[in-house]
C-alpha cells in the first residue's frame, strides 16, 4: 500500500512538472509593420526582431495557465497569457494560482509593441522604426530600438534604453532610469531611482525626480526646452562648450556650481540661484532642488 501512495504522488509530480514545461511553438503570418500585444502576468518576456513577415512564439507556458494562442488579424496580433477560470486586463490576482510562463517572441523589424507585464522582466531587441509601449509593475525592462516614440510605464523595476528613441516618455517609482542614446524630446520621471540621459539636440526634455540622482547630457537645440526639478536628489547636466541658451538653476540648502556664469547667495535667506547666458541664448535650461546639489559642466563629454 505505501509503495502505491508513493507511485501515485511521483505520477502526480511527474504530470505536474509536465504541464508547467508545456513548450510553445505558435506561428502566425503579419503584416512587416503589424502592432503586436503582449502581456504576461509571471514569467518573461523575451521580444525579438527578424527579417520575417511572420510572429513566432516559443518558450514555455506555465502551470495553470490557458492554452496560449495568437489571436487578431495579420497586422493586429494579440499574445496574452490568460489563467484558467479568470478573466479581465491582465489577470490581476490570479498571478498566484498560475506557475511563471516564458514568452520568447520573434517579430517583424517594423513591428510596434504594446507590452504589458506585472512580475515578469522584459527585453526587447532590434525593432527599428515601430513604436514602442511598456507597462510593468516589478519587472526589469530592457529596450534596444530605433523607435520614433518609447513609452515605458513601471513601478519598481528599472528601465534601460538603448538604440535611439526620438520621443521618450519613461517613468518609474523607485527604478532607475539608464537611457544612453535620446533624441530631441524625453520625459523621465522618478521617485528614488537614479537617471542617467544622454541625448539630444533637446527641443524638450522634463525631468523630475525626489531622491535620485540625476546626470544628464547633451546639446539644446534652437529654441529648445530643459527643465528639471529635484527635491534631494544631486543634478548634474553637461552642455557642449558651444551651447546656446539662457541658464536658471536654484538649490535651497544644496551646493550649486557651474561652468557658465556664477551662483550668487540668496541676501535674505539661504539658498542660491544662478542666471547665465551661454552664446546667444536661443534655448533655455531651468533646474530647480530643494536640498540636492547642483552641477553644470561644460565640454563636450
């Protein structure tokens, strides 16, 4: 009887490592500039781009989970990884009765993206001229795109950018912020995590952060906009010795330096302000902190 018992739960065991490593190989023809959406609840997300008029999915699909399918038409595809006996945006709350899923999807060059994960990191590589959309909630996210317009969305899991986005809208709460290789627009917000951009000529670039520190680079672009606002988080922005804009920086208790012009002391309180110009002063630069430093250097790094 016990030699039974124990048959039976190795069967059991045996059948369950089974359906969690249920392999995926799902194939469906698009469109070379087709939008695909994705989103998986736990698990990965791996997201590559092929020279093929055609979606891919491989990977595993985890315990629990529905049968995957790629559903919409040739240049409308949906990747959406469902529990079984749940239903509605992403699942929420079912995350804990289904087993991790891994997504391994390979898609055509152009394709646009709409990815959404909650405690999946996600990577994506090679897409070149679709847009690109990312929610998270925990996961890591790596982008490498030539995207006229990055969107990233997360909670606590850092973004790290490289290709070269256009417009870039990145946000996160206590993720850092890793983006190498902007165009001319950025919008990046953060609470505690660290943000390093480099980009530009700026036509428009906000950034705001409470804790993190912040060191961004680049050249302003001819009537172009810069304006960063930190509560302790350090700033450092680096301009090209040939930049041309109008400078205004403030710090209440925090150090404030720069290469252009000099800070002078507040007469009636503390704190310091800076107001420079730079050749003929055509774009204009505004950092204000609270309790951080301040930094401005100039040469082109």
């Amino acid at each position: 009887m016990k030699t039974f018992r124990y048959l039976t739960l190795l069967a059991a065991l045996h059948a369950g490592a089974a359906w969690a490593d249920t392999p995926l190989d799902l194939t469906h023809a698009a469109t070379p500039k087709v939008r695909v959406s994705i989103s998986n609840i736990k698990g990965e997300v791996n997201v590559t781009a092929w020279d093929r008029d055609t979606v891919h999915v491989g990977g595993t699909l985890g315990d629990g989970a529905r049968p995957l399918e790629i559903t919409g038409s040739d240049d409308d595809l949906e990747i959406k990884v469902r529990a079984q006996g749940h239903s509605g945006l992403l699942n929420w709350g079912s995350d804990n009765a289904m087993g991790a899923s891994t997504l391994d999807v390979q898609v055509p060059r152009g394709a646009s993206l709409d990815v959404s994960v909650v405690s999946a990191p996600l990577s994506i590589d090679g897409i070149d001229g679709g847009t690109v959309e990312v929610n998270s909630v925990s996961g890591r996210v790596r982008i490498n795109a030539r995207t006229p317009k990055l969107s990233v969305d997360s909670v606590s899991g850092s973004i790290e950018q490289a290709g070269h986005a256009a417009t870039a809208d990145l946000q996160t709460v206590s993720g850092d912020i890793l983006a190498p290789v902007l165009g001319a627009e950025a919008r990046l917000e953060t609470v505690s995590g660290k943000v390093q951009a480099h980009g530009g000529p700026w036509k428009k670039v906000t950034l705001s952060t409470v804790s993190g520190d912040v060191d961004v680079a680049g050249d302003m672009a001819a009537d172009g906009k810069m304006d960063i606002d930190s509560m302790s988080g350090d700033v450092q922005v680096s301009l090209p010795t040939g930049v041309s804009t109008s400078i205004h920086a403030s710090s209440f208790s925090g150090n404030l330096r720069s290469a252009f012009g000099t800070a002078q002391r507040n007469e009636h309180g503390p704190g310091s302000e800076l107001d420079a110009t730079a050749g003929s002063g055509s774009a204009r630069i505004v950092i204000e902190s609270f309790s951080g430093d301040v930094r401005i250097r100039a040469g082109d790094h």
